[in-house]
C-alpha cells in the first residue's frame, strides 16, 4: 500500500476517461461505457462498445503499451461474463472443462511488441478463476505466417482470405473433444475469430466460443 502510494506519486496514473488520479479506467467510468452490440455470430460474446473513446484508447493503450492495470480491468469484466455464460451453457450444452485461448500473434509481431495482449488478458483471468475452472492453453494455437494488418484491408471476403491457413493447432492430441473459449482484445468482422475457430475444430475441439473486450 504504502510502495503503491510512493508510486502514484512518481508515476501518477489517470483514468483513461475521466482523468481521476490513481486508476486507469475508474469503476464509475467503465459502469457508463456502452455494451457492444452482439456480432452476428451468436457464438462471439464481445464487452464493449469500440466506438466509444475510452474503450478505443484502453484498448490502445493495452496492445501497443502493455498497461497491466488496465489489462486487470478487463480481465476482470471478461471473467464476469465468462462466468454468467457458463452458468447458463455448461449445463445445459454439456460446455465443461474449458481451454482459454488467446488469438496469437506472429512470431514477427510478436517480436516487435514484445507481448501478446491477447495472453496477457488470458493470463490475468486464470488468476481470477479461484475455483479452476478454467485451464490455460499455452501454445496450442500458433499463427506461423505473418498476416496482413486485417484492420488495413476493408473487404470482407478478402480479410477472410488474407487469414485462411494462417493458424495451427500443436500438440493436437489435448485438444480432442474439449471445450474452448478463444480471447482476442477486438472483433471487427468475426473473421480471426472464424478461422481460428475453423482450425480448432478441424483439430478435433468440441464445442467453441469466445470473448473480446470490443466490437
Ligand atoms: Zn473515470
């Protein structure tokens, strides 16, 4: 408490849209931000509302400067809502034991940010799930060909083509019959998402949703 103290004062951080002194993005704030509006995949469960400003620059600020505060912001509201939605699924569509996954990156992007946010978010949520409900699927999913940025390329059918065999499964023999929550920090068209979807299903996974901080 006391070193958290001596930190602020060094290194005094502001919420991303209020501008209170001492947290990233202030609970009052992140209480006002809109929901996204559902993907038209029902399987894709995504927080946010991207067009809101704060959201743009928290996001921004997590996948480009690593922010660990606001990393634990979001990890905390993507387990809420992980956890309200498995109450209602893993009964229901026998969703248990799941696998979180986070979308990776290129070994060439991943060189250059130093971090995957996506397993960053995934790493704090683990800490999160006190009950262990979920498992941490390091290294299943690997993106080995550098894509282009798909936020670049505005057509549809070519995004979907521009990610089609850009993802693989390793050690394919765990993945049999489980449960899988894929994380990503945003959702545009849905088209990662699908094709990493594609690729796990392909790789034997059962039943497969996932969850983003924006849409
Ligand atoms: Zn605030």
């Amino acid at each position: 408490m006391f070193l958290n103290t001596i930190l602020n004062i060094i290194f005094p951080t502001h919420c991303v849209s209020c501008g209170i002194l001492g947290l990233y993005f202030c609970s009052e704030c992140l209480s006002k931000c809109p929901y996204a509006e559902r993907e038209s995949a029902e399987w894709i469960f995504p927080l946010y509302d991207y067009r809101h400003p704060p959201i743009k620059k928290a996001v921004w600020l997590i996948k480009y400067k690593g922010k660990k505060k606001l990393i634990g912001v979001f990890a905390e509201s993507l387990y809420g809502r992980i956890a309200e939605e498995l109450t209602e699924i893993a009964v229901m569509e026998n969703f248990s034991s799941p696998i979180l996954i986070p979308i990776p990156l290129s070994r060439k992007r991943l060189r250059e940010r130093g971090f995957n946010q996506a397993e960053l978010l995934c790493k704090e949520i683990i800490k999160l799930d006190k009950n262990k409900f979920l498992e941490l699927g390091k290294n299943i999913l690997t993106k080995p060909k550098d894509t282009e940025h798909q936020a670049r390329i505005r057509d549809r059918k070519l995004r979907l083509k521009n990610l089609t065999g850009s993802f693989e499964v390793k050690n394919e023999k765990n993945l049999k019959g489980r449960n899988i929550i894929l994380i990503d920090d945003v959702t545009t068209t849905g088209a990662t998402l699908s094709e990493a979807k594609k690729v796990l299903r392909h790789a034997g996974a059962r039943k497969i949703i996932a969850f983003t901080i924006a849409h």
